[in-house]
C-alpha cells in the first residue's frame, strides 16, 4: 500500500499541464468525491494498527503535494491569462481609430469667418424661426409688398402675429442693428430656409452668410474692396464686377460676380461660356431700414452683403448637386479631410 501511495506521490509531483481542463482532470482523479485519495482514506479501516500511522501520514501527504500541484498550476494559469487574456498581445500593431472630418458646409463657413475676422468683422447669430418684422417689415419688406413673393417662406403662424422660418439671415442684421450702438462690422453665419422643391441647384434648407458694415461715411467704394478682398483670399481670383440689382433692403443694391476663367471645359459649363459666376447680393443698406432700426441715417452709412454657402461649397470642391450636403454619404464627407 505504502508504496502506491509513493508511485502517486511521484506522478503528483511529475504532473504538468497548461490548459484548464486538464488540470480539473487532475483534480478530480485525486481530490474529487471518488477520487484516489478517497480511496485510500476508505481503505484506513483495514491498515494493520502498527502502520496506521504511517499509513496516515503518507496518504496525508499525497494530499497536500496534490492540492499544491492542482493550487500551483491554476495560479500558473491565471498569470498567463494575465498576460495574454486581459490586454491580448501587448506588442500587437494597435488598433485603426477612424477619425471624422467636418462637414464642407463647416469648413467653408469657418474659412469665411475667418477671411472677415481679420479684417475686423465679429460673428453674430439670430434665431431660426423668426417674426415677421426681422424677416420682412424691418428690410423694408412692408405687407403686401411684391419682393415678399421673391421668397417662398414656411409659415409656422399667421394669426395673431406671424412667425416664420427665416428665409434669409439678413434679420440678423435687424436684430444686431437693434441691439448695437455703430460703427460695426459683424457677419451673420446661418440655416434659412424656403418653401422650393428639391433639386440638384436648390434645397428647401440651406445656409447663408450676411455681412453688415455701419459707420460714419461708409461707402460704395468700401463695398466693393471688401467683396474683393474677400475674392481674392477666398477663391484666390481676383476680377469681379458689379452688376445693378434689386434688394429692398438696400439701395443702391448690386449683384456680385468673380471671373471664374474659361480654361476647362467645367469651367465653359458652370459658367455657361461667359466665365462669369454670380457669387452673391450686396448693396448700401437702405436708409430706411437703419431707421427702422433705430439708428440716425443722416449720420451713419453702411454696406450689407449676403451669399449662400452651399453654392460657394460647391464651386470651391466642384460638387454638382447640392443634395449631396445633406445625405450624409460617409464616402462624400470623408472627401473633406484636409480641407483648409
Ligand atoms: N437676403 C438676400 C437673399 O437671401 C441676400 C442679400 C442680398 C443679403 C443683398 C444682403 C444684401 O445683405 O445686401 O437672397
């Protein structure tokens, strides 16, 4: 007997294993309810009384060496889990992180915020569903008067008062004019929106960009040279011309447009073989309206622009259909990395 329990006692020692499942094998062979050790703790009864104690001590250490086998390898085991288990391969190459990209609506309105920045514009910003004064009445835009008709406009209320969707940001203007004391240069970044079907050139949401420039003896001249500037470091051209235009709320009021060149055949087709592109409103800002706003109009002058970032978008990065701004195609946005 005593020497079974010695061959055990050198298999318990020898024994080696890595995965877990053979360790519980192990186990149960030896410490389990119907394991060895059971057996020879059941066969005690029988042992001869003067090897009893032997017998006892031998049997006892067999399972201590097996329990310390079992303890042993189980902590062996948890250690390398630690290593490969928890973290994996720590010298594994990492993982990609996909990094986003700003919306070219973002970037383009950003880049002009900038341009005027340093030129001494701040940034000023009004609400999107607007009353009827700032969106209308104040821009000279009185009830009934037809310009009204040149801007589809969702009604949110008509009665008692009537509150709307903005359909320009040029409120803004009315809303900063209202607020502040001239001189100021402030532009005016945007959501608008107007009651026109869906196409590839216009979209019932977009955004626009408003200017406003109010100072004692500000003129045409200022205008114009500012509008250029602004040309020149934004599209890097540097010819525009000024057409006469109609805006009620300027007089008198010019269309702006940048000679875009007629060197490749996109150009022939977004220019329509002129090589002319109209780029945006602009005007000296009507009299009444800085009198509606409360500022003496014998005294202060002042020059207004406004423009739509969408199409500047699109001319700067040749996209075709202004819809593509609003899908959120991951392959189109990711185009837009690098962009300034
Ligand atoms: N509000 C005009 C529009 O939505 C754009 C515009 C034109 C703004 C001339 C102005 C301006 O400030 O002076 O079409």
């Amino acid at each position: 007997m005593i020497d079974k329990i010695k061959d055990h006692l050198q298999a318990v020692e020898q024994f080696d294993a890595q995965d877990p499942d053979a360790i519980e094998a192990f186990r149960i062979q030896y410490l389990g309810k119907k394991g060895i050790l059971n057996d020879f703790f059941t066969a005690f009864k029988a042992v001869p009384s003067e090897d009893k104690k032997a017998y006892g001590q031998a049997v006892n250490l067999l399972k201590t060496k097996a329990q310390e086998k079992v303890d042993a390898l189980k902590k062996q085991l948890e250690a390398k889990r630690e290593e490969h288990g928890v973290y994996g391969d720590l010298t594994r190459p990492g993982q990609e992180i996909g990094i986003g990209s700003r919306h070219p609506i973002s970037v383009v309105k950003d880049e002009i915020i900038r341009i005027f920045a340093n030129i001494g514009f701040n940034v000023s910003e009004g609400p999107e569903i607007e009353d009827d004064w700032h969106n209308f009445t104040a821009l000279n835009l009185p009830e009934y008067h037809p310009a009204r008709d040149m801007q589809d406009t969702f009604f949110i209320q008509t009665d008692p008062e009537k509150i709307l969707l903005r359909t320009h940001t040029s409120g803004v203007q009315v809303r900063y004019m209202e607020n502040n004391t001239p001189p100021f240069r402030t532009i005016s970044p945007g959501r608008v929106y107007r009651n026109e079907d869906i196409s590839a050139r216009s979209h019932c949401l977009f955004h626009q960009v408003e200017g406003l420039y109010v100072d004692k003896g500000v003129s045409f001249v200022d205008l114009k040279q500012t509008i250029l500037y602004f040309v020149k470091q934004l599209f890097g051209k540097s010819k525009i011309r000024l057409r006469p235009s109609y805006f009620p709320f300027t007089e008198p009021s010019a269309e702006v447009d940048i000679y875009w060149g007629l060197e490749t055949e996109a150009d022939y087709r977004i220019t329509k073989g002129t090589g002319w592109l109209e780029i945006m409103g602009c005007g000296m800002v009507d009299p009444n309206v800085l009198s509606n706003c409360k500022i003496d109009a014998e005294q202060y002058t002042g020059f207004a622009f406004g423009m739509g970032i969408e199409r500047i978008a699109m001319l700067l990065y040749q996209i075709e259909d202004i819809r593509m701004f609003y899908e959120n195609d991951i392959r189109f946005l990711r185009q837009f990395k690098s962009a300034f």
